[in-house]
C-alpha cells in the first residue's frame, strides 16, 4: 500500500482506497467484520475519519462525541484508536473509562447533548468479530440518510486541526444507572420475594442489573458475569442454543425467572421458573400489556414485520394504534422521533421505550420484566400462560438457512409467483412489505379459542447467502409443520 502525505494539514490519504470501500461499509446500525481480518486498526481508522467528517459537516462538533466499547478482544484499543482520530479533527471526545452498554453510550449522547457517539461492539455476533456503531445526537442509533451520509465520506481525506481536542475518560454510569432505578419499582421487587437469574452472556451488561438488585435487597444470582472475550462455547445472543445453560441454572438455583442480555446488552432474552425459553415476542407482549394496564401512558405501539401479532390484539384491547414496519429497529427510531410512540420492538429481542431512549435496552427491560412479575404477583411462566389464555395461544419459530445465493434467488422468485399452499395449508393472502409473508388457512386451530393467525414469512438477506423462515401459528406442532414445509420449498431449488 502506498501513502502519500499532502502539503496543507491533512491527514494521511492511500492510492487504494477504493479497496478500503469494499471493506468499510455501514449497515443499518454501523460496521462489522472479524477482528484481524478486515476490523484492523487501519479500517478501524476509516470508518472514524469518516464520522468525523460528519460530525464536523452536519453536527455540532464543538459539542464532541462520547466513545463506549464492550467486553470483545481489543474493543478498548479500538475505541482509543477512534478517540485519537475524533480529537485529531477537533472533535473533543469523551472516553468510556470502563466496559459500556450501547444503551448506557445512547443515554450518554442525549445527556450529554453531545454531537454523536460512537460504540465499539460487534453486538450478538461470535467472538471473532467486532464493530463500529454510531449513535445520533438524540440517543438512538443513526438514521438511513445519516448511515449513508458517513459512508459517502469513506474515501474524502480529513483536515487535521492545528491543535487536537481533549480526550477526557468519563464513566458514564452513574447518570444511567439513576435512570434506570427511577424506571422501576424496586421496594414491589424485593416484597415480591422472587429470586433472579441474571444472565449477561460474558458481556457489557456485566454487574448493572446485579448492582441494582445488590443495592436494593433482591436476591439474585450472576451467570456468565465474567469478562471473557471467547465467549466460551457461545455467541452472546440470548437464543438457543446459547442459553441452553441458562435454562439449567434457572431451574437448578431455585429461579423464578432468568433475565439474560446479549454482548452490548441492548437485547434481552429470558427463561421462566421451570427452564422454558420466553421468546422476545412474549417478552414484549408482557412489557406492552403491563405499560398500557399499570402506566397508562399515551402513545402508539410499533411491531417489525416479523413479529408476533399477539401485540395486535393487546393495542386493540387498550385501543391503541398499532403501526408495522419493516425489519430492523432504525424503523422504531424513525417512528419514535416523528410521533408519539409507547414502545416498539423486533422479533431479535429489541425493545425500545421512548419515555427512556428511542434505543434497545436489554437492561431496562430485564428490569422492567422483574417489576412485572412483582405487580402481577405472576413468575414469568405465569405471565406467559396468561396471555396466552386471554389472547390465545401463539406459538413461533424460525430457521435460518445458510444457502447458496442462487438457491436463495430461487426461493424469492418461486415464493413471489402464485404459492397456492405449504404444509398442505391453503394460503389466504401474502403481505411483502418486508420480506414475502403468506397466511394460511389452519383447520388445526379451529377449535381453539381464539387462536392465533397462522403465518409463514421468507426473507432473504441483503449482504450474506442467508434466507431465514419465520413461522406463528397456535400450537407449536403448526409452526413445526409449516417451517419444515418452508424448508422443503426452498430445498426445492437444488432440483430445478
């Protein structure tokens, strides 16, 4: 690689930054790769020059960016790296002094009234991987047009300032976590006797949730709280089969329910008392039913489009506008930031609350679902039951199948042509505002009452030979037929 050092004060620039493009790309919530692979110091470096450039152009740099990193091998050397460039440009910078959630980052940009932020996680993905997030200067992650406005700075050299900014390390705890314990209600978590499994999957959420409930008196036990960047035997994402150990613990100390956050802690997953796994679309439906019967507070509900519509019939009870959307949580952000909005969330397990960020929050939520249970006098099996007896069974699954590009081509174009039935299920309509959803007619939800609409959904992704399946139905022996019908059909390529 040759460099070249320009006369007035700019920084380094290469005659292979076109290759450097290709390497360097944000998605919908920044940029990922495998650490000493293409997340090198040196990418690491255009995709900061790029954010600064941003910042100065769009932002109001004098107002600085604060940086958070998680617990992943070398986030803390990466973050310094992005802090030297930031300051270098004249952008002041406020360094995390200590592992940081991405939602605790986020409510430091808003606190703050800081220009942006940047965090250094590669989120739920396996060890081998790291990232660059960013975080707009309202707290939440950075919309489409800023995402491609930071990219269309990927290969524009950077003016160095004639003399750097500060670079302060600041714990952003302190102001996050307040704001957490004035969310819920600890003195109803503690009289309700319930005892915790927390589960932070060797991540950043690693003593928040634990301090809280120390301080507070609540009995609690800590799974996976180390700081181990392996991630022995698992990826941070709180699904099976990741959590299949947590399923264990639970029931072996004595639980009435496991809270678990993924390696940024801005999703949440759970276990009930008897070791079940409660999927993200029960979590969320607990959260929205306690937030409209118990808070009350104004605003419409926001659902991906691969999501349970048990919330549907929730915000109908409680007559609240429910808005669907497409699939990823810059959706709820937008929504948050144009309207009123209660709360909105994705199938993954991201669940955001506007009255406390328009961010993920697997940290808030793990609490919030203790001060559920606490209200109701309900484990969180009994939640569950709950809702399902009002609003009807719901059940859900998904696959995701690593396939070819063209198998998975193929599967879109025979799934958008005239699909009469799967599984022997005649298809009543299809939906493709995200992806191609067909609903079918189920006579093995008949007869029970009030159960849910069986759904299938294709959906393939733009960056990676990957097409995941999803499926709700009433019983989970339906959405088990109708995925492996799915499968079939796209197997059916390799034939053609």
């Amino acid at each position: 690689m040759t460099f070249c050092l320009v006369a007035i004060p700019v920084v380094t620039c290469w005659d292979t930054m076109n290759d450097l493009k290709t390497v360097v790309k944000f998605g919908t919530d920044g940029w990922r790769g495998i650490i000493a692979d293409d997340f090198t110091y040196e990418n690491v470096r255009v995709a900061a020059r790029a954010i600064a450039h941003y910042v100065i152009e769009h932002e109001d740099a004098k107002a600085g960016v604060c940086i958070g990193y998680d617990t992943r091998f070398g986030s803390r050397s990466f973050a310094r790296v992005v802090a030297e460039v930031l300051a270098g440009a004249g952008i002041p910078v406020a360094l995390a002094s200590k592992v940081t959630p991405t939602p605790e980052l986020s409510f430091a940009v808003r606190g703050r009234r800081a220009a942006g932020g940047v965090m250094i996680t590669s989120s739920h993905n396996p060890a081998e991987w790291n990232g660059v997030k960013y975080k707009a200067s309202y707290g939440g992650s950075g919309n489409p047009a800023i995402i491609a406005s930071i990219e269309s700075y990927l290969l524009k050299p950077l003016p160095l300032a004639p003399t750097p900014a500060p670079i302060e390390e600041v714990d952003f705890s302190p102001p996050y976590i307040a704001a957490l314990e004035a969310f819920i209600d600890l003195k109803a978590i503690k009289a309700s006797g319930y005892r915790f499994l927390i589960d932070t999957m060797y991540g950043a959420g690693k003593g928040y949730v634990a301090g809280i409930f120390g301080r507070a008196g609540i009995p609690f036990v800590e799974f996976r709280s180390e700081m181990n960047p392996a991630f022995p035997g698992i990826n941070p994402e709180p699904i099976l089969p990741h959590i299949a150990a947590t399923q264990k613990a639970v029931v072996a100390e004595h639980c009435d329910a496991g809270l678990i956050t993924d390696g940024d802690a801005d999703r949440i997953g759970a276990v009930d008392e008897h070791g079940n796994v409660v999927d993200a679309h029960k979590i969320f439906s607990i959260l929205l039913q306690w937030l409209l019967k118990r808070k009350q507070w104004p605003g419409a509900v926001t659902r991906a489009f691969n999501t349970t519509k048990m919330l549907d019939r929730i915000a109908a009870k409680y007559g609240r506008t429910l808005l669907e959307h497409g699939i990823g949580f810059k959706y709820v952000v937008d929504l948050m930031l144009e309207r009123e909005i209660l709360i909105g969330g994705e199938e993954s397990g991201g669940v955001g609350i506007s009255r406390h960020l328009p961010e993920r929050d697997g940290l808030l939520n793990s609490l919030l679902l203790a001060n559920v249970m606490a209200d109701e006098h309900k484990t969180l099996g009994e939640l569950v039951a709950a809702l399902q007896e009002e609003y009807g069974e719901h059940q859900y699954g998904r696959i995701d199948m690593h396939i070819s590009e063209e198998l998975k081509q193929s599967a879109i174009r025979r799934a958008g042509a005239s699909v009469s039935d799967f599984a022997g299920l005649k298809v009543l309509r299809v939906e493709t505002l995200d992806g191609i959803k067909f609903f079918l007619e189920n006579p093995a939800c008949a007869d029970k009452p009030n159960a849910a609409e069986t759904w299938l959904l294709l959906r393939a992704s733009g960056t990676e030979p990957l097409l995941r399946v999803y499926c709700e139905s009433c019983s989970t022996e339906s959405v088990q037929q109708v995925l492996e019908a799915a499968r079939a059909f796209v197997l059916q390529g390799n034939s053609a």
